[in-house]
C-alpha cells in the first residue's frame, strides 16, 4: 500500500511518516494542496490521509480535485477543527472517514487498515481494453481469447497500467506496484519486464512516453 500523507505541519508530518513506515506502508509526504493533487493523480498512490488545514488550497477543494479524477481513491481527512460542520462537508465531499486532531497513531493504523480492506475487495474488477482482459482477482489476463502466459512481474506491470488506463505511470511508481517492500529492484529491471511484456501484446499497445513513464491508451 503507498499511502499519501498531507500535512503542512512539519513536526506532526514528520512524526506520522516514521510511525506509518514502521507499520509497513510506503509513503508520499507533501506539505500543501497543489502537491497533493499532483502526487494522487500521478504517484500511484492507494490511500491519501489529508489534513484539511493546508497553507494554499483548502482541504476541501483537494478533496473534490482528487475524486474528480479518481472517485475510487480512498481519503481519511484529518482536522483539527472539531466542528460537526467541517466533517459533515468532508463526508459529503466524498471522504471516506476523518480522524480529529489531536489522535493517537494506532486509531490512525487501525482505520487506514479498514480502508484499504474495502479497497481490495473492490479492486477484484475486470479490466478490458482492446481485447485484452485482465481479473485482477484471478490472476489472469486474456488477449483476444487466449490466456496469456505471464510470470508475477509481468502481470504486476500490466495490472498497474491496466489500472491506471489512460494515465502515464513512471518508472518508481511502476517498481513500487511490481516489487514488494525490502525486495531490491535491480536498475533496469522494470524495463527487462515491460521487454518481455510487450513482446506478447499487440505492437504499441503499451506506449512509452520518453522521459517520463509508461501507458497504456485508453481504446
Ligand atoms: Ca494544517
């Protein structure tokens, strides 16, 4: 799980990313509104924690930026104004859940892990573009028909892009799907993987942006 922490407080950031990565999560930390929007949309994240009191844009309209591009994306919203009104305006943002300032670190672990519990029952989906099928859930991915022959990274890979349909994914958000945490990725594996992928997909099927990353256009 690659969890998004927005928090422009840098003792309480601080404090919550070393909690967090010794729970097990990796983590994307920024400090303001405009980061945070670009870190959802282009990061591969899975969960974002948001603090509603950012210094640029209100935690709000971060909020409705990030499901406007991904409704899917799970949001715990931390506030410090204790105000029923507040919260009622983030839940009917579409928030998932909030926590008020100040909490302690394992209520924080305790909801994150409710969820992304929902978020891996929801991600059991099928996912087709140009004859190309993948259940995520299964394990299995079919071109025109045919179940096609693919080792766990090369699956890995083509469900990242898969998932992100349309989107360019980079290079590090590719290793951090494919890899699991503490296994080392050599240098130029991802681009080892994505070789043999490709040679069992339609020509240019999977598109490389130079200099930035890879996708798979939507059909
Ligand atoms: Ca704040």
């Amino acid at each position: 799980m690659r969890l998004l922490l927005v928090e422009d407080d840098v003792y309480l950031q601080k404090s919550l990313s070393i909690a967090l990565k010794q729970k097990g999560y990796t983590l994307s930390c920024v400090s303001s509104g405009k980061e945070a929007i670009v870190s959802a949309e282009w990061d591969s994240i899975d969960l974002v924690v948001l603090d509603l009191g950012l210094p640029d844009i209100d935690g709000l309209e971060v909020l409705k930026e990030i499901k406007s591009f991904n409704s899917a994306m799970p949001v715990l919203l931390l506030t410090a104004r204790d105000k029923i009104s507040d919260r009622v305006k983030g839940l009917d943002s579409g928030a998932d859940d909030y926590l008020v300032k100040p909490f302690n670190v394992d209520e924080l672990v305790a909801r994150l892990r409710v969820l992304e519990r929902r978020v891996s029952q929801q991600s059991g989906l099928t996912i087709d573009n140009k004859g190309l099928s993948l259940d995520s859930k299964g394990h299995t991915a079919t071109l025109d028909g045919q179940i096609m022959d693919l080792p766990k990274k090369e699956f890995l890979l083509l469900k990242a892009l898969m998932e992100a349909l349309g989107r360019v994914l980079t290079k590090d958000s590719l290793e951090a799907k494919v890899y699991d945490m503490g296994e080392e990725a050599l240098s130029n594996s991802i681009e080892v993987h994505m070789h043999h992928l490709r040679k069992k997909l339609p020509k240019n099927f999977i598109k490389t942006i130079r200099g930035v990353g890879y996708t798979i256009p939507k059909n």
